[in-house]
C-alpha cells in the first residue's frame, strides 16, 4: 500500500515537473517572428522620418514630412496630436527627434527642402506644458559658406543628461551642439569625417549623405554613423575629437540609431537593414553581430528602443512623400512602427530555457532521491 502511494505521488510529480518545464518555456522564448509587435496607425499624408519612445508617456513620437506636426502613436496604433507649430517655415520636415528626459523636453530637427528656402533649426518643446515651444535655435553655417549653393542638412539628434542636444549636418559632415537655453554653436568638425571613401555601392539617394544617425552615451561620448561611407565614429564629448570605429564591416546607406541601455547594443537602420552591433571596449572596435533584412519598400528610416527593450523601427515611406509618387489628392493614410527583434538574441535565449529546464529535471531527480531515502528511512521505522 506504501509502495504504490509513493510511486504515484512520484509519477504525479513527475507529470508537474514536466508542466512546470513546459510553462517556463513558454513564458521564457521571447517575441520570436511569430509574436513580433506590429502597430499600424493613419495619419493622411503624414509620411513620418523620425522615431523616438517617450517613456512617460509610454508612447512612439514621429514627425511629419511638410505638415509642421508632431504626433505620438499609442502601441495600438492611437495618433494623437502633440505639437502643431505654424511659426515653422511653410512645408518644413521634421527630421530627427529626441526626448531630454532631464528637461521633459522633445527636441527635433528641422529642415526645410528644396526648393524651400534654406532652413535647418533645432526645436524644443515642453511636454510638461503641453508641447509649448521653448525654443527654434537656427543652426549657423560653416563660415563663407553660400547656404543657396549647398544647403546645410540638420538630420538626427541625440541628447546628454544635462539637455545638450547634438545635432548631425549630413551635407557638410560635421555636428553642432545647441545647449538647453537654445545657443548654437558648431561642435565637431574633425577632419576624419572628411577622411573615408564614398562606398561603390552608394547611389544617387545616399551619395551626398553623409553624417546622420547619433546616440548619446553617458560615459562621455557619441556615437554618429555617417550613410555615405558606411562608417561609424566615436566623438568626444568635451573636446568633439573623433575616432574611427573599427568594424568587422560598413554600415552602408546607415540612416537612425538608437542605444538599448540595459546591455549597450546599439541598432543601425538602413533602408535595407537592421544591424545590430556590440562592443567590448567602448566603441574602439565593434562588432556587426546580426543584421536583419527590413521591408524595403516602406522605407525605414529610424529606429528606437521602446518599454521592455524592444527595438522598433520607422516604417514612414519618405521617398514617396517627396517624389510625390503617390496619385494626386491621393496622399497614403497608413504607416507602420514594427517590431525587429535579432534572432541571434532569441537564440541565446532559448539556450537558457533549456538550461533551465535541465536544472529543473536535476532538481526533480535530487528531490526523487530524497523522497526514496524518506521513504527507506520510513519503512525503516514501522518494520
Ligand atoms: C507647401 O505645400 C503646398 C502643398 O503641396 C503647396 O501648395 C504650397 O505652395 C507649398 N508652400 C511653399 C512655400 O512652397
């Protein structure tokens, strides 16, 4: 009778162990392409550029092509209106956006394209007080530069913890800086951004383009990726030298770049691709550890990390909204915000849920054991 009771008390703890493992697995493999997040949001002609997460608000925040608008887009897909700013020139892109979280601020870069005037200018607007405009800090050209021959182009922008927001010019490959009281000043122009060969493989769309992507990094530097040459470099902070950053490859046509501060991966995004890359030595040498092929046809131009440290990338069709390629009256009305996870990542992942699950089964055969002793000790006893 004792015998029989504690083989099914054993089977049946079998059978849950077996459940538990089960359970664990499931709540353990991530967000593989399966349950990938995909938001789809209407915004009529809006043909975004730029992506960033506001964590308080627990929302994406884009801007618009020519509308001189900005919009959070909920992850159901709810846009909202955040800031309409009609003093803005006529027709002006809103280009890179960031979040000073320090100063609950949003930053973003404007420019205006041909055959607009010139115009590149960096905006900050107070979301404590409902998105109203601090200030539009114009951005000075190189000197004895003829802004009507070669236009600057402010492109992205990354911010310190201290509100200084860096912006990129991608036609004339160098940074400036704008402090949180608005004062603009040129900050980087070193000679190493001049330095590197156009890419062979770079076509009319990207040729001239040369820094974009920035991010901010506490321990006193940025990084910029320039889309031209495919090149990554390490600026100094304080001094705004630069430094080359070895990779295993170039980051050719590389547009947006977001920092996933938890374990310091930093995503490139190209039309083409997501790279995702890591570094052991903070950014003398990097490595490419994974790319993931993007929809080229919607054109992504950004990407973010948003709540749990997924990366989203920008699916805002610009091309389209500048060549006007879409039908007259006819202005696209859906854009999309995805979810692209490395499935290098998920790998590993899995990895430790079997791990888990083999320490599960070694602590069911310890526990067996133990019950077989009890047991022993026990029949022990009563004879
Ligand atoms: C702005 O765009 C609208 C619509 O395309 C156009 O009618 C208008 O002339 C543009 N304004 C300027 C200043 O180019």
């Amino acid at each position: 009778m004792k015998a029989k009771m504690s083989s099914t008390g054993c089977r049946s703890s079998f059978v849950l162990s077996i459940l538990f493992a089960v359970v664990l697995a499931g709540l353990l493999i991530p967000s593989s392409t399966a349950n990938r997040h995909v938001i789809n949001f209407r915004s009529p002609g809006l043909y975004p550029e730029g992506l960033t997460w506001d964590p308080p608000g627990q929302h994406f925040i884009v801007g618009s092509l020519h509308s001189r608008t900005i919009h959070s887009v909920s992850d159901a897909g709810v846009v909202q209106t955040l800031i309409s700013d009609p003093f803005l020139p006529e027709n002006a892109t809103i280009l890179g956006l960031a979040i000073d979280s320090s100063n609950r601020r949003l930053l973003a870069t404007i420019h205006s394209l041909p055959p607009l005037p010139p115009f590149s200018a960096l905006a900050a607007y107070d979301l404590r007080s409902g998105g109203g405009r601090i200030f539009l800090a114009p951005l000075p050209s190189l000197p004895g530069d003829d802004e009507d021959i070669a236009r600057d182009i402010a492109n992205d922008v990354a911010v310190d913890y201290n509100g200084n927001a860096y912006v990129t010019n991608s036609a004339k490959n160098f940074i400036w800086k704008v402090d949180r009281d608005g004062v603009a000043s040129i900050f980087s122009r070193s000679p190493l951004f001049n330095s590197q060969p156009v890419a062979a493989e770079a076509d009319e769309t990207f040729r001239d383009c040369g820094l974009n992507g920035i991010v901010y990094n506490s321990k006193g530097y940025l990084l910029v990726v320039q889309s031209n040459t495919g090149k990554m470099f390490k600026v100094d902070e304080e001094t705004g030298t630069a430094r080359l950053v070895l990779l295993n490859r170039d980051l050719i046509a590389a547009d947006g770049m977001a920092r996933r501060r938890r374990d310091g991966t930093v995503m490139v995004v190209s039309q083409k691709k997501l790279w995702f890359l890591k570094s052991q030595d903070s950014w003398s040498e990097g490595v490419i550890y994974d790319e993931v092929d993007l929809d080229v046809e919607g054109f992504p131009t950004a990407v973010t990390v948003a709540g749990q440290d997924r990366v989203y990338v920008l699916y805002g069709r610009v091309m389209e909204g500048i060549t006007g390629s879409h039908k007259e009256g006819e202005a696209r009305e859906w854009f999309g915000i995805e979810e692209v996870s490395s499935e290098k990542e998920s790998g590993e992942d899995k990895i430790w849920v079997y791990v888990l699950i083999g320490l599960g089964f070694a602590y069911f055969c310890f526990w067996r054991f133990q019950m077989k002793r009890l047991i022993t000790n026990m029949d022990k006893k009563t004879t």
